[in-house]
C-alpha cells in the first residue's frame, strides 16, 4: 500500500499537468477525434476533406469541374476551377487568408460572414487538418490574374506565400497537393475504387458539376470522369439498375421553405427493399433525422390519400402502412440548409427541426399533383403496396413459429443446431457451415463449452428476390432466425443476440463464395445491425496442404503456398493438396485451421456507412434479376478475385 501511495504522490494532478497543444499539435496527437480513424478509411477522408471545400465553391456556383489525381510518387492532387482561396492579408491572424486556412483549426468561410451559405466538409477544420497529418502539402492557387504558391511541412509553413507566376485575370482556381504522413496512418495507398464511389456519389448529388479521378499509379493511367446534368434524379437510375423499375419516370420534387432547400428523387422497382439515402449539404446521414421522417410522413399520407379519393383501397381496409409503400422503393432526400445541427457523437442524425416540415410540405404538394397528373403511375404503385400489405400480415402470422421465449432458453431451438453449453453471449459463437458433412466434421472438431455449430443444406432462399412471409417458409432461414434469437425486421433486438460472433464458414470455391454471398444477402437485408455491430465473420479454411517429411504445412492463398514451397525446397518428396471443400478435412484439421481461436483466420464484415449506396447496388447487382448489371459487375471487378475454381 505504503508504495502505490508513493507512486500516486509522485504523479499529481495540478495544474502543470494540463497540457497545451500549440497549432495543428492537436490533431497529430488525436487524429482519430478529428478524422474518426487513421485506417484506410481515414486515410480517404483526407481526400474527401479537400474535394468537399471545392464542392463548396460549386454549390456557391463558382466551380465547375473538380479534378484528383492520384499520383505515382503517392501523393494526391485535388483541382478545381473555384474563385480560388483568397490570398489577402488576414488581419485578425496577421498572415495571409490560405495560410490561415492550412495552419489554424476552425478557421474557414464556413462561419458566417458570407463565405458560403451552406457548406459540407468537416465543419470548417478540413484543410488544416489534411496539412496537420501530412508529410508535406503544397497549395497553388490562381486568383487576379497571379499564380501564388505555398509549402507546409507537418502542418508547419516552409516559407511565405509567394507569387510564382501569371495568368488570364477570369482563370482561377486552387490547386492542392499532399502526401499522408506515414508515421500515423495504418497504410497511405490511396484505393481507387473506394474514392470513385465517394466522388461518383457527389456528382450525383451536385447537379452540373464534373468530377474526374486519374490514377497515374499503373503503366496505363486510369481515368473516370462523373457529371449529371440529371443529378438525384440519374443517381435513382443508377441505384435502380440491378432491378425492374415499375414506371419509367422517376418522381422528383424540389423547392424551398422555411430557408431549406429540398430535392427528393424517388423510383419503385420490382424488389422488395426500402433504399433510401438522405444526405445534408451533400454529406451522407446515415442514420437519417428529421429530414427523412419528414418524407416518410409525406409519402404515407400523400398515397393513403389519393388510394382512397380514387378507389384504389376500400373505406373499410386498413390503411397502408411507410412498410407498404415503400416497397421497393429506392429514393434519395438531398437538403440544403444554412445549420444543421446533427444528434449525437457521430453526427450521422440531423436534428433540425424545420428540416421535417420544409420536406413533409415540399413532398406532400408535388408528389399530390405528381399522381393526379400520372393515375396509371399511381395504380402500380398502390397495387403493389396492397400486395406488400397481404404477404406482412402473412408474415406476421408465420412469425410467431420462429419467436423464442428468451435467447438464454434452449426450448424451440432447431434440431440441427448442435448448441453451446455456455449461456454468456459474449463468449459464444456460432458457426454457419456449408452441407451435412462439413457439420459433421465441424461438431466434432468443435470446442463444446462455446463453439455453436448449425449445418445447412444446399443454397438458402435468395431473399433479394422474395417478400418477408417466403422467409419465414424457409427451413434454412427459419434456423438461422431461431439460433440467433434476435428476430428479423421490426421484431429485431439485439439485446436478444446469443451468439457475438456469427461466422460463415463455406468451401473455398465457387459455390461456397455464392453460399456464403446469400448468406450475407439475408443478414444485410434483416439482421443488419448483426453486422453493423461487428458479429458477423467469415472464416478462412486452407486452400492448400502441403505435406513433406511427416511435416504439415497449409497455406491460404497462392502467393503464400509459393513462400512455404520456397522455404522447404521444391522437390519430389511435396505432396500438396487443394482443398476443394471442407468435407475433405477431418475434425482435427478442421480444427486446426480453421476453427482454433489461437490460429484461425476470421474476416470481419463491416459496412462503411459512408459508401451504403454502393453496398445496395453491389447486392441488388448480384443478387436481382438483370443479367446484364451483373455481366457488367463481374467483367469491371473480375480482375481482383483470387483462387477461382472453374
């Protein structure tokens, strides 16, 4: 005791203990505070912050086309033909506005005084926080006819701004250049594919702006150029692509109340999702807010009410339900406002209360006229919703076959799961494996006290192309719904998860890939959560053994098998086997490989909330009934699958 009190006495807590960090020193202490992580998604935020200020400029009308380019040496240019970052004297701080801009936090034309009405970004702090976790960052701006030029190192400044050069007086713009710093983020190469979604996105949601992204990294640059003239409205049809739209004109209102700008585009299709995506001053809100009740409300009242005018629905039939119509339906809700003001932590929730009445208002009016003037629209539309309503009430009645009294109790589990002894959720675990025999090998190789095994028989129901009251019918589904405990869709509580982590376990080729996709196809469409809160998993059996002088090794990948091989020696005396399935390994390889928490590979499936547009269109792409979406989708991303098996 007497030496803790010695060791608290010798680390007091007064007032030299509080420490001031000068400058951009903040955010290289906590980077993860100002950009939420230094993973590869935080990485990619430091594009996003610099591309988001010149996206500024085109909602301001200034900028017309935004240019990134990745660059060989691994830097990142970002240009664009804005009125340029002003170059002036500063006179609160002393130097000029754009060093101002990259050096100082919470320092933009973000906070009133006329710089920009509306703006996204990272509420004013982007810029310098993109030099503060930069090895070095390099603006160039034209503006008055003068090219001026500056350098930052680490966020410090390397020299004054200086003027480099001319040009016409009407060419402006500013272009910036950085290379991440490797000392704080977990990789600092940039992915193409995950930046051409975001700016694929922003096109969409800044109606005329062009953005284009080059890739000068391979022998062959890559370039991809996005510009709507349609804006929401062509991002619905893109959305919609992987199914059949039900009419051919997507519904669009727009307008302005209460100092909020409205754009809504909306489409029905012939599947059985909601897809619906909100965004604020073209930032993503993926968990929705104000704005998105105020058109949920609209879209309820405004087709209860014509279906009831026009005899679409009986007087003495239950109104339709938001469930029912929005069948199918994908829609974005794109505002404008001044303000926002976001609910909780993660500002992913706006909670301006104005927001839910300008779209209720501007919704309810034009999507009114919109159905008077389009009856035959109307009709597929509510006749649907009707059938939607019929297959839930028969999904409501199949329902109570699959509920359970409580996640701890055993009564009610199915027959082919073979459960854990252990009740704490925490430490349980449940995997999902393909066919009877890979059960069988999976439940003897299985610890008992805390390794849940349930085997399923043949492919699961594609429930991208089925209502809710097909899935309770089906045998597989229903013991999945039943193992966990959680329920599907609005029964869902995690609370009443038994198992925190959830792993598929399927063959390493064709058919296990297509197994495993379906799997997740359901989890994604009814559990969602499951995977939003980090449960869901794949596992990583061997694709090779390799067996030499009574010694066994195995090998997950083709470049790792070629390394074991180079170790041991090529010779006669390998005998190396490709697994075709996990059937062909026993209960203790099995074991081994794939299933030893202390040796086991496990994949975690995460959604980036930020890209769950792409993630919609990847499963309704996949998983729907076009043949010609998915042809396209297997011939651009065919080039990254490993170990196909043909």
């Amino acid at each position: 005791m007497a030496e803790n009190n010695n060791v608290a006495a010798s680390q007091e807590y007064g007032a030299d203990q509080i420490q001031i960090l000068e400058g951009l020193e903040a955010v290289r202490k906590r980077p993860g505070m100002y950009i939420g992580s230094t993973s590869e998604r935080g990485l990619h935020h430091l594009v996003y912050e610099i591309v988001d200020n010149a996206v500024d400029e085109a909602l301001a009308g200034y900028c017309s086309h935004i240019i990134v380019n990745i660059n060989k040496d691994g830097s990142c240019t970002v240009e664009d033909d804005g009125r340029g970052i002003p170059t002036g004297i500063n006179k609160k701080a002393g130097i000029p506005a754009v060093e101002v801009v990259f050096t100082i936090l919470h320092a933009g034309g973000k906070f009133g005084g006329g710089g920009y009405k509306v703006s996204g970004g990272l509420h004013g702090v982007g810029a310098s926080v993109v030099n503060a976790l930069s090895n070095w960052l390099e603006v160039e701006i034209k503006r008055e006819g003068k090219v001026f030029k500056q350098r930052y190192e680490r966020g410090k400044t390397m020299y004054p701004l200086k003027e480099v050069g001319t040009c016409e007086f009407d060419d402006t713009g500013s272009r910036v250049t950085f290379v991440p710093d490797d000392t704080i983020f977990e990789t600092v190469e940039f992915d193409f594919n995950t930046l051409k979604t975001r700016l694929r996105e922003t096109a969409f949601l800044t109606k005329g702006l062009r953005i284009t992204l080059i890739d000068n990294r391979p022998d062959e640059v890559i370039e991809k150029s996005y510009h709507y003239e349609g804006g929401i409205k062509e991002f619905v049809t893109y959305l919609n692509r992987g199914n059949e739209a039900l009419y051919n004109d997507v519904i669009y209102c727009e307008g302005y109340k209460d100092n909020v700008y409205v754009e809504v585009a909306m489409q029905h299709n012939d599947g059985y999702n909601d897809s619906s995506y909100t965004f604020v001053n073209n930032i993503i809100t993926p968990e929705g807010g104000t704005h998105l009740a105020g058109f949920r409300s609209a879209i309820t009242k405004t087709f209860n009410n014509y279906a009831k005018e026009n005899k679409l629905i009986k007087e003495n039939e239950s109104s339709l339900t938001g469930d029912d119509i929005r069948e199918g339906l994908t829609s974005i809700v794109s505002i404008k406002i001044e303000e926002p003001q976001f609910e909780g932590q993660t500002k992913q929730k706006l909670g301006n209360s104005e927001a839910r009445g300008a779209v209720d208002s501007i919704v309810s009016e034009q999507l009114t006229y919109f159905l008077e003037q389009n009856p035959q629209v109307a009709k597929v539309i509510v006749e649907k919703a009707v059938l939607a309503q019929r297959a839930r009430d028969a999904a409501r009645k199949a329902r109570d076959l699959t509920r359970r009294k409580s996640p701890l109790e055993g009564g009610g589990l199915p027959g082919k799961l073979a459960d854990c002894s252990s009740k704490n959720a925490e430490e349980c675990e449940i995997f999902i494996v393909e066919g009877d025999s890979a059960g069988g090998s999976a439940k003897k190789a299985r610890n008992r006290s805390n390794q849940a095994i349930l085997p399923l028989r043949g492919k699961i129901l594609n429930v991208e192309k089925a209502r809710e009251d097909k899935i309770y019918t089906n045998a597989e589904i229903k013991a999945m719904i039943t193992s966990f405990g959680t329920g599907i869709n609005d029964d869902f509580d995690i609370e009443k998860l038994r198992y925190h982590k959830i792993i598929i376990m399927t063959d390493a080729d064709v058919d296990g890939a297509h197994i495993a996709t379906l799997m997740l196809t359901f989890l994604y469409r009814f559990m969602p959560e499951l995977i939003r809160q980090g449960y869901v998993y794949l596992a990583q059996p061997p694709l090779y053994k390799l067996e030499k002088n009574k010694k066994t090794w195995y090998a997950y990948s083709d470049e790792e098998l070629s390394n074991i091989i180079t170790e041991v020696g090529r010779d006669s005396n390998n005998k190396i086997q490709r697994y075709k399935g996990l059937g062909e390994m026993d209960a203790e390889q099995l074991w081994d490989t794939t299933m030893d928490p202390n040796k086991r590979i496990l994949k975690k499936v995460i959604i980036d909330s930020e890209n769950e547009s792409e993630i919609n269109v990847t499963f309704s792409t996949l998983m729907g009934d076009k043949v010609e979406p998915r042809r396209e989708f297997i011939e651009e991303n065919a080039k990254f699958v490993q170990n196909l098996d043909i």
